[in-house]
C-alpha cells in the first residue's frame, strides 16, 4: 500500500488529546500546510496547549475532562 493510500485513523484518547494514525495532512483554518514528521500525533482537544494544534500534555494539570 503506498502511503498516499495508508488508511487514516482518529482516535479519541480518554480525558486527552485526539490521536491521529496514518498519512494524514493537517492544515491550519486558512489552509497552510502543517508539517507532520510523525507517523502519530497527538492534537489537543483541551484548548490549552502552547504547541497547538499538537497536545503537550497540559490537558493533565487542568483537569480536563472528556464525556464517557
């Protein structure tokens, strides 16, 4: 399978951030490509990261919580 056609998979982390499988391409609202140098990534769902759109762990301190 070539990695254009690599199956994309999101999946909701508990109490955490969104993680993302596969050869997915992230842009930002106007478009502009966001540089992606892993296989995995993490994407905050808090609102508090400082490197977003990737979480940096700051979901923990806050107490965010996700519905079960």
């Amino acid at each position: 399978m070539s990695a254009s056609a690599e199956r994309v998979t999101i999946t909701p982390y508990p109490d955490g951030p969104l993680l993302v499988r596969g050869a997915a391409e992230l842009q930002t609202e106007g478009g502009e490509p966001i540089e992606v140098t892993r296989r995995t990534v993490a994407l905050c769902r808090c609102g508090l990261s400082t490197i977003k759109p990737f979480c940096d762990g700051t979901h923990k301190a806050s107490g965010f919580r996700t519905d079960v």
